[in-house]
C-alpha cells in the first residue's frame, strides 16, 4: 500500500491546524456562515437533514486494517456507532458535531487519511477497480496509476475551482468494476496491437440530471505522458466549461456541444504545447511508486484446497457463499473475499464500528492487511487463502457480514436519500429494504443471477440508477414520494443508460412492479441468460407491459 | 402557518425558533408565525449568528406538524431517519 511522504503528511498536518481555526473562529463568531460553509466543505464537512455530515476520502477504495480500525473508532467515539461506504468509495459519517471535527481530522491524519477533495469543484478522490492487484484479469495494477494522479491532484492550484466537480476512474480489466464510462475521465489500461501498455481516454461520461455514457476521445495513450494529457484535459475543460449555470458545468456537456472530435482537437493542441514535459513523470518515479504495490508474498499453493472442498462439501450455506462472493484470484490457492453490506432488510452500504473491526481483523490475519471498499457500497478482502475461506466466513457470518448475494437482486445500490439527504426528493433505503426482502430466498436469488438494481433519491443520481439493470429514481408528485423505473441500464464493459419506461409509481406499488419484471424474465429467460441480456434481446416492450400489469 | 428552524452550529441538530427567541429542540415548542411575521423573524435572526446555521421557514399546521409540500421532509428532520428510529429526535421524545 502506498506510505504517506513528508510532502503528504504535511499537507494533511497543515490543513487539519487550518481548519482547526476556522472552526474556532466560525464558533466565535468571527466568521459567517457565508464565509465558513465553502472552509467546511473544502474539508468534507456538509450540513445534511439531521445533523453535519463529514465524507471521509479512501484513495482508490484501498484501506489498511489500521485505517479501517481508526474509522470505527471515529464511529464509535464521535458518531453513532456506524459509517456509511459509498458509490464513490467512500465513507461518511452521519451526526459528527461541529467542535468534534477537528479532533477527527486529527486521528484520520495519523493514519494517512483526510478529507481533503471531498467536496468542492476540484479533482475528487480518484476510483478505481476493488479487485486491483488480486484478479487475473487484469494487465496490471491500476492502483499506482491512481495514486500518481492523486498526487497530481492533490491541491493542484489551477484545477482547484473549476466549472465543476470532476471525478475519475481507471480500470485495468476488461470487465469493468470502476465504471469507467460513467466519470468525467474514464481510464481503461489495455494492450494495443504491438503489445505496449497504455490508456484507453474516456471523457465526458457522467449521471444526474444529464446521463452519458462517455465517449473515447483516444484510443490509446502511451503512460508515461499520462499526467500531461491529462493536465491538457482539465485545461481545455477549465477554459471552456460553462460557469454560468451548474447543471452545464460538466465537462460532459461540453464535450457534448463541441462534439467529441472539436474537443479532441483541442486537447491535442494544448498537450502539443507540454507533451514530454516535467509533467509526463520520469521512469524511476513512476517505478517508485510502483513499488508500494508491489504484490504481497503469497505462498506457493496448489490451485484447489482439500479443506475447502471438505467444508464446502458439509455446509450448504457456506458453499453457496463460496460460489457467491468469492471471486477467481491471480494466485493459485487464493481467492477474493467479498463482504456484503447488504444484508436481507438493511441499509446499503453502512457498517458498524463492531463491523469495521471484525473486517479489519480479518484483514489482518488473512488478507495482507488489506480491505477494499467498492463502487456498489459493499467491502472486499483481496488476498484469502482457500484455506482459510471456511474460517473467515464463520467470523463474518459472526457479524452480520456473509450474505451471499454480491451481484444479485439484493446487493442493491441505494444513496441515502430523503433519510439523511438534504437535496433528496423521496427517500431510498427503504425501498431498497423492501426489495431485499421481497427477495429474502437465497435459492431464488442465485436462481434469478446477475440483477442490479440501483436507487436514487433525486436526479444527482449518486445512487447510479441509470445504469441499473433496474434503476429507481425518487420524484416528488406535489409532496408524495415517486417512483419512476429505468430499465436495461449497465455500468460495466457494455455500459448504456436504462430506457425509462413510463409514469412512476407509487412507494405502495413499485415493490410489486420489480417483482413482476423478474418474475416475466425468469418466465422469458433463454439458459443461463441474464437479466440484461433477456431485456435487450427482448426490448423494452413487453417488460414495460409486466411492469404495469396490474396499475 | 410558518415556523423558523435551522441547525444549531456547534453540533449541528435542528433547532426551531422559540416563542421567547432562543431555539428549541422540538418543533410543538417552536414559534408559529404568520406568514408576513415569518419572514420578519427570519430576517431579524442576523447572519453572523453564532448559534445556528442555515435557517430557513417551513410550513406548520396550527398544532405544530408540519404540512405543505415539504411536510415529509421536515417530519423526518424532526423524528430521525424512518429506518433508524433508534436514532435522532424520535429516539429520545419516546
Ligand atoms: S441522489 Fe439525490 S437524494 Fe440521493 S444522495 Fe444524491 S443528492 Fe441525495
């Protein structure tokens, strides 16, 4: 994992004393609110319904077991007892107080964590895939390639008021785990045909109120001039994004009124200009960084597990979570261990400080220290020993933490909403509840496979419902919550946005509309074909038709 | 009928304007105002106030819930989240 620096630690040490002061000043009145809300959210900090809400950045979704600790610590000690992970890979804190939050800041920083570029029109934390540096799949690890552009990033004083927010991702396997499509850049490592590595630019994808699905501006760009092309981005977008009315300020919108070929040709130009330059980062520099990744030492195993496939053989319910969520490693003997946070009736995405710590001490033990978080809200163990699978189960299953439904109807995406959410229409969560537990049985669930369902309580869309293979969007009919339903959408390597399909419905009948959508797939579905796969042979038609059979 | 909330600055809880001028946590205790009057309160509160941030009107029935439009919305920043009733206001009222 990367170390911090002296560089990064003081950054964090300085920023966490300044905000210190202004959170003083703030209480003495000597600041505003005016002038003390943009202080606070240059820091995370957010006033949502309740109370303050403070969004912690986890670079890349990666967190050691130390980390994972002190955010249960923080829970415990400052908040009410859980964190809440997020699409961004993330995790936010609902009730901090105010005076508490600089001694929160504090603890994260000895741990390498702040955070900075939460919030803000800047450069946000930078996402990737959650099977880094574990799948076979991959054709190397992004993560070093993330953290270069984090430090890029990191306070760059051009890119720290632009038009609008601006989020990337970078992936490095063909199945696509980071949504690469759906981000202002998208990065995709791959081959070219003489066989050198290099990057796959997406720009201008996005969600709310004006989905897109990114186009490529180049095909293929050679790594090392990573940093100076992307630098040319952010300058033709900083120069030309629209700052006169925020729902135009993405960069998709501009790439979108240029056209994607004009944009491209002005990037082309500005690069010209500081191609191969000291931004494009020497060999040895790169190589260092590398080394913070380097692979941990696995042992030599034989591929298959006698233990395992003894306890897989004597508990049903531990081979199914086997089957479900746990992935193929690159390492032979290992596995990815999935951890749900979706469990039948709960909350997506949020997690006790009793949960925290069992994770991390199962991090710790079993997976190299290492605890990914991921885009659908849930947390990853990259590096488990079939060996030791049968054990980690029995402590997660301990917790509340082994459902076996990653990928399927319940392992649902759903923002906060109108729960916590200030901006929210209608709430989320339990509508997501509802579906989980329309859908409780686990051998229909694995029957039914691949569905996502994504939720949002309003068009910011942070819940991803537009590419939902059923995505749910909250809207507010004169005080009343809504429904309206997308179909078809996918954030992964066949990425495209859900058809919406007609009115929406109401909080009353949109859980019994889900369920007669799967219900006519699973009547129309071919051998093994997926949800997505039977809706786009079978188009929007007749799934509209089940979906208001009965209205 | 028009009531004034905020969230109080240092720990951030929703407040609503009292009768007597200082915050109240329960919205029954607040203040309801006409809406002329509302708005008068609102302006008079000062921006630079110590004790709260973010204030803003929300509309009451005579009893103190709320109604209107955002009537949902503002009986959850009351109560606490509908699926954790073991949090917020809801879980020390009771
Ligand atoms: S989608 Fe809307 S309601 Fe949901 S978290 Fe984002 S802003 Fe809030």
């Amino acid at each position: 994992m990367y170390r911090y620096d002296e560089f990064d630690a003081a950054i964090v040490y300085d920023r966490v004393k300044q905000f210190r002061g202004q959170v003083e000043r703030r209480l003495s009145g000597e600041l505003s609110e005016d002038e003390f809300k943009p202080l606070r959210l240059m820091n995370g900090l957010y006033l949502q319904l309740h109370a303050y809400m403070l969004r912690v950045a986890i670079p890349y979704g990666t967190l050691s077991s130390k980390q994972l600790r002190k955010l249960a610590h923080i829970a415990r000690k400052y908040d009410k007892g859980y964190a809440h992970f997020t699409t961004r890979q993330n995790v936010q804190y609902n009730w901090p107080a105010l005076v508490d939050v600089p001694d929160i800041l504090d603890g994260l920083s000895t741990v390498e964590m702040h955070a900075i570029q939460t919030s803000g029109n800047c450069i946000r934390n930078v996402t990737s895939d959650q099977y880094a540096g574990a799948t076979a799949e991959e054709i190397e690890d992004p993560r070093p390639w993330c953290e270069i552009i984090r430090q890029w990033s990191t306070l760059h004083p051009e890119f720290s008021f632009l038009p609008r927010k601006f989020k990337i991702a970078v992936t490095a396997s063909d199945h696509d785990r980071a949504a690469v499509r759906v981000h202002d850049i998208g990065l995709r490592l791959h081959k070219s045909l003489t066989g050198e590595v290099g990057f796959e630019v997406i720009v201008g994808g996005g969600l709310g109120r004006t989905p897109i699905i990114g186009p490529t501006i180049r095909e293929f760009l050679p790594k090392k001039h990573l940093l100076s092309y992307l630098e040319a981005i952010l300058r033709v977008y900083n120069l030309y994004g629209r700052r006169d009315n925020k729902y135009k300020a993405r960069i998709k919108i501009l790439v979108n009124a240029e056209g994607v070929d004009r944009f491209r040709e002005q990037v082309e130009q500005e690069w010209a200009l500081i191609k191969g330059s000291d931004l494009d980062l020497p060999v040895c520099e790169i190589d260092r960084i590398r080394v913070y990744f380097s692979p941990p030492v696995f042992e030599r195993l034989p591929h298959e597990s006698a233990s395992l496939k003894e306890s897989i053989q004597s508990d049903d319910g531990f081979a199914r979570w086997v089957r479900v969520n746990t992935a193929a490693h690159k390492q032979p003997g290992y596995a990815i261990v999935n951890i749900s946070l979706k469990p039948i009736g709960g909350v997506p995405g949020d997690a006790t400080d009793a949960q925290m710590e069992a994770a991390a001490d199962l991090a710790e033990r079993y997976s190299f220290d290492e605890i990914r978080v991921t885009h659908e809200q849930n947390l990853c163990l990259p590096h488990v020993k079939k060996d030791n699978l049968f054990a980690v189960w029995t402590t997660l299953k301990q917790h509340d933490l082994a459902t076996a439904n990653i990928g399927l109807v319940s392992d649902i995406i759903a923002c906060p909403g109108l729960d916590y959410c200030t901006l929210a229409n209608t709430r989320s969560i339990p509508i997501a509840q509802r579906i989980s537990e329309r859908f409780a049985d686990f051998d229909v669930q694995e029957n039914l496979g691949e569905i996502k369902v994504k939720i949002s309580g309003c068009i910011n869309a942070c819940g991803h419902h537009h590419v939902g293979h059923i995505g749910i969007l909250g809207v507010d009919k004169k005080g009343e919550e809504f429904y309206q339903v997308t179909l078809g959408g996918s954030a992964a390597e066949d990425a495209c946005l859900g058809d919406i399909v007609g009115r929406g419905l109401s909080s009353g009948e949109v859980v019994d509309a889900v369920e007669r959508l799967v219900d006519f797939y699973r009547g129309e579905r071919n051998d093994g074909e997926r949800f997505l796969d039977a809706y786009r042979r079978l188009g929007p038609g007749p799934f509209k038709e089940a979906l208001y059979a009965n209205a | 009928m028009k009531a004034v909330t905020a969230n109080r600055l240092a720990d951030g809880r929703v407040v609503y304007l009292a009768p007597d001028g200082a915050w109240t946590e329960r919205l029954v205790n607040a203040a309801i105002f006409e809406n002329i009057e509302a708005e008068n309160a609102l302006a008079s509160l000062g921006a630079s106030a110590i004790e709260f941030a973010d204030a803003y009107l929300i509309e009451v029935h005579t009893d103190g819930y709320p109604s209107g439009r955002e009537a949902l919305r503002e009986t959850i920043r009351n109560s606490g989240p509908t699926i954790r009733t073991d949090l917020g206001k809801q879980a020390e009222n009771g």
